[in-house]
C-alpha cells in the first residue's frame, strides 16, 4: 500500500470522526476536512453501501411500524442511479468553482439519509396517535387536515441534513472571491434536492391499495348516458315506497364509491341480501361508480346520495323505521371516501359532508357502515345516541380484500356474507366478523385493520326487534 494511500484514508477516517459536528451545526475543526476526499474514487459506493444497509436494518427494526402500520412491501427501484446523477451534478459544480465542499458535503452526509427517513417516519407515526395531532380528536379542528403537514414533520430530518450540509460549506468553502460566494448560494438547493431525491429507503414503496388486476372498459359519455343518468335517478327515488304506519321498517341504501369491479360487486350483493333477510323490497336503492352498470344504475355522488336520502327521509314513518347506509370504496388517510369514475369529476366525500346530508335529510334513526380503509375516521363525526356505526377499519389503519377481481372485501365477506347469514343483529354479527377478521389478518400476518363501531345507545330496543322480526313477515 502506498504512503499517499495511507494518508488518503487516515484523512478519510478523521473526516468521518467531524461528522457529529457538522451534524449539530458547529463549525468543524480548523483543516479537519481535505479536498482530496473527494478523489477517492471509491468513496461513493462506500457510502452508499453503508446507506443501503441501514436502510436495511432500519426496515427489519421497524418492519410494520412506519406510516400507518404498513411496512414496506415491494421493491420499486434501487437508488444508486440517482445518487451517482446527483454526485456528479455536485461533482461537476464544483470542479467548474475550483472547489470541492458541496460534493464533500453530500458525500459526508449520505449515510445518514436512512436515519433521517427512519426519524421522520417514526416521529410523525408517534404524533398522529397524540390527541392534538390525531385528526379524528385534534384540539384545532383543520389544523391537522392541512394536506402538507404530514409530509413536513416527515421531511424535517431530511431538511436538517441539507441545512447541516450548508453551513459546512459556507464554513469550508474554497476557492477565491465570487467562486467561493457563489458556492455558498448553491449549496442550500443543491442539497435540499439532493437529501430528498436520492433517498436509499425509497428501495421500498409503502403499499396501500392493491392496483387493478382486470382491464375494465373505459366509460363512453354519448347522449344516452349524459341525459339518462338524471332519468335513471329520478326512477330510482320514485321506486323508494312510504312506509306503513305501526310497522317498523329498515330501508336500505348502497353506495359503491369507486370504480374498481369489488364496490359494485359487494353492494349489489349486500342489497340483495337485505331484500331477502330484512324485507326491504320497495325501501332499497343503489348507487354505483362502474362503467358496467352507468346505464343501469344512479352513479354515485355526494349529489345523488343527498338526493336519495331526502328521498327515504320523506318515506320513512319518524321514530319507527330505520336507515341502513352502507358504504363501500377506498379511503384516504385523511379520512375521505374516494368518489371516482373518470373522467366525472366527483368530490369526495368526508365524515363531516356525510353527517349532513343525514340530518339534512331528517333521518332520526340510522345505521352507518363504512367498508374502507381508514373508515373509523368517520365515528367522530357520524356516531351518537340514534346513530350506530360501524367501520371496517380504524382511523389510522387499513382495511383489505379491495382487489378489483374479489367478490366482497375482507370486511364485506366477514360483516355481511358470513356473520349476518347467521344472525340478523347488526352488533352481534359485527362481533363475529372482528373475531373472524382477526384471525384471518393473524395468518396471513397483515397489520390488524381493527374494526370499529360506537353509537346507537338509543337504538337498542329497535335493533333487537329487527334482529327478531324483520323478514318474517
């Protein structure tokens, strides 16, 4: 080994040990860094190798942990590409300023970019469960739903690196004169861009929906379709019958909020089950977002579900009859309901939009079931003494079995296929799918979606004279 090989990697080694100053933003020793780092031409693939493996051994550490439980669940690309435009980018800036700190700067700080992530991560998953960050329970209602938030706790790690990486070079910065200013102004955008585009931990993708698996045909708008849908409404909510007086009732609608085969699937089939245990012939209705059924049935919007809730509040009888409100789509972490068949432009729907189209409607009675991933961020706003609600998952965790070739989601085949073939109570069948959706997320070994339900104190007399009597008429 040669002596300037040797000192090469003594210097590279005392480098290294300067890290914790830079990282606390002090100025490191007087000529405790050298230039000639940046010379080693293996000095990038050894960083990165450090990089990756603790990405690596922070992923086994936290596997299931970060961002709402879900682990990372598929390799999606590998990061050395990107590393190696950006140090040549930075390499290239600095050779055209005689200089050298930018490229050090990067280098010096790749390692920690996993830590960062893994910080980031792990502290906004540690707020969100705190009452004041938690946007199901925060003390300043909106102040959680800014859509940026989230993503600013996370990336505050990954923006400390890049403001540690700027002040090493405006302390080390060579060259002379307007080299070494203009080195400086570059610095902080280089390595903003740097720190959050080459991320080594980006070798997994969170996962949170499973993408479609069928080519479904793309919806065509003629002049069939645009002036048949406020017809095929219109003779929906005319088909919805008053209820008989001294009769209690349930009357039953279905909303299938995505486009995806399964939402359609399991709300035809939930009806039809209603129709057949609960005798809501007359008191039944749809709406579906799917290209197969757009001529056939209401498309689902916030719109058309007002609509058809005014419509059952008018036909209902009071304080006798009960609504049964099931909806099934995706669900956004922040507690949207996806409303989606292209190219409409349908808003989705939140807890907060749902709860008044309900009491818009004048609906005293009512039961609320949500089948969606992060669905228990509809409790807070919908559940009270005359509303139950049930939910598949809980306000931070997802549900399962959304595939667009599945029949029934998880929950759906649990709630309604299984537990209430067996028994016509809504909060004893409810039990029963928890207990047999536990066990089915214990052996595939998925995070638990957690199930919900709270509300309807002031129902239970009605509730158990459905469970008893409805449908044996």
């Amino acid at each position: 080994m040669s002596v300037s090989n040797t000192v090469s990697r003594s210097r590279l080694l005392s480098d290294f040990c300067q890290l914790g100053r830079v990282l606390t933003l002090r100025r490191p020793k007087p000529d405790s860094f050298s230039p000639d780092i940046g010379k080693l031409p293996w000095i990038v693939l050894l960083y990165c190798l450090i990089s990756i493996t603790l990405s690596i051994g922070l992923n086994g550490l936290n596997d299931g942990a970060l961002v709402n439980g879900e682990g990372f669940v598929s390799v999606v690309f590998v990061p050395f590409g990107a590393i190696a435009v950006i140090a040549g980018l930075l390499k290239w800036i600095d050779g055209r300023l005689d200089g050298g700190s930018i490229w050090l700067a990067f280098t010096l700080l790749l390692p920690m970019m996993p830590l960062a992530e893994f910080i980031g991560a792990t502290v906004w998953s540690t707020l969100s469960k705190t009452t004041f960050f938690d946007p199901t329970h925060s003390t300043f209602p909106g102040f959680t739903s800014w859509p940026g938030l989230s993503f600013f706790v996370f990336m505050l790690p990954h923006l400390w690196l890049a403001l540690a990486g700027s002040l090493f070079v405006a302390y080390s910065a060579y060259g002379g004169g307007w080299r070494r200013i203009l080195c400086a102004l570059l610095a902080p955008p280089g390595l903003v861009f740097a720190f959050t585009s080459a991320d080594p931990l980006s070798l997994w993708q969170i996962s949170t929906v499973t993408p479609a698996t069928t080519d479904r045909p793309a919806l065509t708008i003629d002049e069939e379709m645009f002036y048949g849908q406020p017809r095929l409404l219109d003779e929906n909510l005319a088909r919805i019958e008053a209820g008989k007086p001294g009769i209690p009732e349930i009357f039953f609608l279905g909303v299938a909020g995505h486009e995806e085969g399964v939402f359609m699937r399991e709300v035809i089939a939930v009806e039809q089950l209603f129709r057949d245990r609960y005798n809501t012939v007359g008191h039944s209705m749809i709406l579906v977002n799917n290209s197969a059924t757009a001529r056939k049935i209401p498309l689902a919007s916030y719109e058309s579900l007002s609509r058809a809730l005014h419509r059952i509040g008018k036909q209902m009888n009071g304080k006798e009859d009960l609504l049964f409100l099931f909806l099934s789509s995706h669900g956004l972490a922040d507690h949207h309901l996806s409303i989606q068949l292209p190219p409409f432009g349908f808003s989705d729907i939140t807890p907060q939009m749902l709860r008044k189209a309900l009491d818009d409607a004048g609906i005293e009675h009512r039961v609320v079931v949500v089948s969606a991933c992060y669905s228990g961020g509809f409790v807070p706003a919908l559940a009270s003494d005359n509303t139950l609600v049930i939910t598949a998952a809980s306000a931070d965790r997802n549900s399962f079995g959304c595939n667009d070739t599945n029949d029934l989601t998880d929950f759906g085949r649990a709630y309604f296929d299984e537990a209430l073939r067996k028994t016509r109570s809504f909060t004893e069948a409810f039990e029963h799918a928890k207990a047999i959706i536990a066990a089915r997320e214990t052996a595939d070994g998925s995070t638990p979606s957690n199930p919900q339900i709270s509300g309807g104190e002031s129902l239970s007399t009605q509730l158990e004279w459905f469970a008893r009597e409805a449908g044996s008429k």
